[in-house]
C-alpha cells in the first residue's frame, strides 16, 4: 500500500488521489485526500507564479 506523498498515512485507507505527470500516466505522486494534496501544493508553492496571478494590466 502506497504511502500519502504530503502525510505518509497509507493512501488506500482513505479516499487517495493519485496526481501523475508523466507521459504514460503512471502516478508520480499519490495523497490520503484532496485536503493532503492541497496542503502539499500550498507548502511547496506550486501555484506560486503561475496563471492564478493576473492583472488588467497584463
């Protein structure tokens, strides 16, 4: 049983979510929850930069 990426509780035990950036789809990533992957896009700053940020002036 695969361990959460963000807690380390086995993700099978709850509702997982498995997030895969690779070109076969393989998961590269897996979490306990969409609270566990939100926590870990928040603390890692992943939507830092990105297209969340817009301006009128852009």
């Amino acid at each position: 049983m695969p361990d959460c990426t963000f807690c380390g509780c086995p993700v099978e035990a709850h509702d997982p979510v498995f997030v895969s950036d690779s070109p076969d789809e393989d998961p590269t990533a897996q979490f306990c929850n969409y609270g566990c992957l939100a926590a870990h896009i928040d603390e890692a700053g992943l939507a830092t930069g990105t297209a969340c940020e817009w301006s009128p002036g852009q």
